[in-house]
RNA sequence: GCCCUGAUAGUGUAGUUGGCCUAUCAUGUGACCCUGUCACGGUCACGACCCGGGUUCGAAUCCCGGUCAGGGCG
C-alpha cells in the first residue's frame, strides 16, 4: 500500500498504491467536493497532471445519491476520471453554521440543502463510501473551530476515536480507509490523539482540525507533535492545507498528502503561484502586458493565453477565464510537489525549500 | 441668432418643495483576505455636486451671468 523510497531529513518520497494506479508522495490533491472541481473537468484535471482528487461522500451522497454510482460501478466512470479519488467523511462540515444542526455520541446531524436532513455516523459512511467506490476513504471525524476551550476539544476528541474507530471495525474490502488526528491546539491532547488513531492501524494516519485559523506556526507546532506518533511506514496526511509554504515546511516535518481549495479559490480571484512569486493579476500593471502568467511554466494556459488577456477575463468575471486561471495554479501545485519530490531524491530538499520561500512572495 | 432641457467620483447614477448631504448605489482603482462544501466571494480605503456671482443663519438644491451638451425654431 505505502513504501517509502527515499528520506532526506524527516522529508521522504514513497509510493502509494490504491485500486487506481499508484502515486508518488507527497502530493497534492485538489477538492472535487460534488465530483467536479469549481470550473475545470476531469480533462483539465489530466491535462494539469492532477494524479488525485478528493470528493466529498457526503455531498455525493446527496446528489446524485447512491443509485448512480451503484448504477455507473461508481465515481470514477461517473465523473470520467481515471486518476485516484480520496473521499472525505463530512467532519469538517461541522465548521459550517449552515450544515452542522448537532453532535450526539454517535455521529453528527447534518442539514441537507436538498432534502431530509442526514444524520451522518460510521455505519453510514462506510455505507456511502463502498457506493462510490472511492480509493481511500476518510474516517469520520469530530471537528471543532479554532479557539474553543481545553473541555470542549477533549469532548469532542473522545467522540471522534469512538467514530474513527468504528469505521476501522466496520471497514473491509479493497478500499484504504485513513483515520484522522484531532485536539485543537492543544499539546497534550495531539499527542494522546496521534497515539489513539495511531495504534488503530489504518492504512494511512491525518492530521485534521488545522489550517482553521489559527497562527501557521502554531499548525506546526501541532505537526511537531503529532509526527513522532505516527507510524513512519504509513502515509501520513494533513488535511486542508493549500498554502505553498504550509506544504513545503510540513513536508520538511515528515507530510505526504495535502489537499484544498486554497490554489483554485484563489486562482479565480487573480491570485497566480509562480516559481518566481504570487501575481496578482488584477494589478493593472498587466493590462497590456503580452507574456503569459509565468513564461517556464507549460499548463494550457501560459502556453495559450497573455497575461493581458486573463486579466481581461477576470475583470469581465468571466467563468472561461476562471477555467484558465483555475488550470494555472492547478498545474504549479503538480509541478510544486514534483519538484519537492525530486529534491528529496537528491538529496537537496534543504536547498529546494530555502531557494522555493525566498521567491516564494508577493510580487509587484 | 432665439427658445427649451440638462450638467453630481474615471464611467453610469440617487438626491433637486434649501438644513438630517462631512452627498446614494453600481462599476472602477488601491490594499488586505480566502485552507478536508470553492458562489461570478469578503473587508477596508480612494474618488464628484460645470464655472463665476447673488439670496440666505444655511445652497448640489433658489436667482443671475457664463461655458458645454442634446433638442426645437429661424
């Protein structure tokens, strides 16, 4: 399943092999929450070198509901992609006001914008997941905001290994099934977390609840913590991060998955990543200018389209010129983590992180 | 040449029985933000009463003159 290539500091590079082709760690995944990403295809997806995507089982189960990927033989034929999909549980929806209604002891009621609400628990989503027919799936999780009390975080983290660990009882078949961490921000209750989900023996270990407002470095501090506990020869996976150098410094700590929307939300709001620094592309400095976003770089988009005329696109709010952006940023995280990885095969992880973060600011 | 109508941020506009206008809204520009459901998103800042004179305690608002624009008549 997991097997480790090569380790350069903390930093390592391995295989992950699912029922849908393997994958080299670490790398990125972007979010398809309802089985397609915000204005891009499953086409785009390919053509950006996009090797693994993570769904929603949650929202799948919604729309189009589980008929159809019963009917289709599941999300891979139903959304025309042949590369690995993740799929995740429907914890962090406790974050949104609008879908959480409550937690009891055995799962979590979740209000349904399309019908009935859903009282999402182990036994459901392992239901759901085996429907879908996902590569990995993610345990259920109890997920609490950033800033809550010491109480409330050991509350819910004894219902989040209570559901975890159902899932890991209920699980069987081909599908990996990772479990996930919590605690909040607190040190003691990360570390009797990454131990609990740890001793579970799922196929790959998260870390989750960061990346939700708090301090970066307080995220890495919980990274630090968490790390030692989490079995070396299985992948280890931090939910939810997008920034660049959130990648880079927890990849430095012994990360192998990563997964957000951040590069896609921001793309369509005209921030561009680049190997030389973050564009900006609503500046006017690039009305008239004809380069393209980033002149190495070999997406569709720098190899088609002026900066000039994204601009444009952007300023007309047009949803093509969201597509473009979108390909873009999705295609540097590919190459982002390419390059990471290839770093660590030589040996000079170090050199790659220090020479990426100077670059890596806003430009202008 | 005469008459009528109008003139408010870069653009399009609200207000025009005088005070509550340090002037509305949209767009634009600038800054910051966005992290396991991503709205064509959010927060903040910048930016205007055509010019001159008058009435009045007080004028974008009323009066006079001018300029410009549109329309009408010669």
């Amino acid at each position: 399943m997991f097997s480790l290539v090569k380790e350069d500091g903390n930093a390592r590079v391995g295989i992950l092999k699912t029922a849908h082709g393997e994958v080299e760690t670490p790398f990125f995944m972007p979010v398809a929450t309802r089985g397609v990403g915000r204005f891009v295809s499953a086409e785009d997806y390919i053509q950006a070198k996009v090797k693994v995507i993570i769904a929603n089982a949650f929202f799948l189960s919604l729309t189009p509901g589980l008929e159809m990927f019963e009917k289709r033989g599941g999300i891979h034929k139903f959304m025309h992609y042949p590369g690995i999909i993740f799929t995740d549980c429907g914890g962090f929806q406790m974050l949104r006001e609008n879908l959480l209604l409550e937690t009891t002891n055995n799962g979590i009621l979740l209000k349904n914008p399309e019908g009935k609400d859903v009282f999402m628990r182990p036994e459901k989503l392992l239901e759901i997941s085996k429907k879908i027919n996902s590569d990995v799936i993610m345990a259920l999780d109890c997920v609490l905001p950033y800033g809550r009390s010491r109480e409330q975080y050991l509350e819910a983290l004894q219902k989040s290994h209570r559901w975890t660990k159902k899932c890991k009882d209920l699980h069987s078949g081909e599908q990996l099934l990772f479990g996930i961490t919590q605690g909040g921000t607190f040190e003691d209750l990360r570390e009797s977390s990454a131990k609990a989900i740890n001793a579970m023996d799922f196929d790959g270990n998260a870390i989750g609840g960061v990346g939700i407002g708090e301090p970066s470095e307080l995220l890495y501090k919980m990274v630090d913590i968490s790390i030692p506990h989490l079995n070396k020869n299985k992948p280890r996976y931090v939910m939810g991060l997008g920034k660049p150098e959130q990648i880079i410094e927890c990849v430095e700590r012994g990360i192998d998955i990563f997964d957000s929307i951040y590069p896609q939300k921001n793309a369509r709001h005209g921030m561009l990543f680049t190997f030389s620094g973050i564009i900006d592309l609503g500046k006017e400095i690039y009305k008239f200018d004809e380069l393209p976003i980033e002149q190495s770089c070999l997406c569709f988009t720098c190899q088609t389209f002026s900066r000039s005329y994204l601009r444009y696109l952007l300023k007309k709010d047009d949803a093509v010129g969201k597509r473009f952006l979108t390909i873009h940023n999705l295609f540097f995280m590919q190459e982002f983590m390419r390059k990471i990885r290839e770093s660590i095969r030589e040996g000079k992880f170090q050199e790659f992180k220090k020479e990426f973060l100077r670059k890596h600011k806003k430009m202008n």
